[in-house]
C-alpha cells in the first residue's frame, strides 16, 4: 500500500469521511517534499481540482495532525509546515541571524521529554519543533 493510500485507510478505519477533496489534499502532502505550507498544498491541489479552497486545506491538514497522522511545525518566520509521520522524528535548526537552517537529530530531546514526563507529567510532542538560535558562521567563530 502506498503512503497516502495508508494515511487515507487509517482515517477511515477510524470513522473519518474521506472526501474526493480530502483524498486530493492528503496525497498532495504525502507525495510532495517532506515538508509543505498549507499554501503549497493548496496551490498542488488547485491544479486538478477548482472546488477546493483554503480553508478545508487548513481542516484537513489539522485533522492529520490532531490524528497523529501528520506533524505541524512552526518556524521561525511564523510559517507553519506540516508533513506527514513518514517523514520521520527531526529537529529543525533555525538561525535567526542568517536564517540558515539546519536539521539535528530529535533524540537530543529525549532527556527533556523524560523529564518533563517524570516532573509535570507533561507529554511533549518533541518529535517535529524548531528552534531558534544563532548558526557557527554568525557566531564569527
Ligand atoms: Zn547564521
Ligand atoms: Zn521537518
């Protein structure tokens, strides 16, 4: 089975009505780059069908997200980009001086999700996140 066609079985199975217009929007994501705005989706989908607008991009892009299907990160800019749980656990770098952005390993956060599951009973979604910070050619070293 393919990604999408997965994606597109699990919300199903869990009682979620697909929609030719979802369909469209969840293969557009999964077949893109790893990483899509909802914009970008939308922009994809527009080319094969006229009958869908922003806004059940951004619901069906949530309702990916709030299923666990497809993880949302916020970068610096404030842009949201969104991609699906094939795209497996990473950290995004950002560099708020050159905006240079690199990609690390979502691993390091292990010790903080543990901790802050042990301490506030809290359970972080440290999977997809990015943070801010300065690069080592900004740092003039
Ligand atoms: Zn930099
Ligand atoms: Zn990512």
């Amino acid at each position: 089975m393919t990604h999408c066609a997965s994606l597109i079985d699990t919300l199903r199975r869990r009682g979620f009505r697909i929609t030719p217009q979802r369909e469209m929007i969840i293969q557009a994501l999964a077949h893109g780059n790893a990483h899509a705005t909802a914009e970008q989706v939308y922009t994809d989908v527009r080319q094969r069908s006229q009958a869908i607008n922003l806004a059940t991009v951004y619901r069906t892009l949530d309702l990916l997200v709030d299923t666990g299907l497809a993880s949302r990160v916020l970068m610096a800019d404030g842009q949201a980009l969104y991609s699906t749980v094939q795209h497996g656990p990473h950290l995004h770098l950002v560099c708020r001086q050159c905006a240079a952005t690199f990609t690390a390993d979502a691993s390091l956060l292990s010790d903080i999700e543990q901790v802050l599951e042990s301490k506030y009973s809290f359970q972080a979604d440290l999977q997809h996140i990015s943070l801010v910070g300065v690069c080592e050619k900004c740092r003039g070293s």
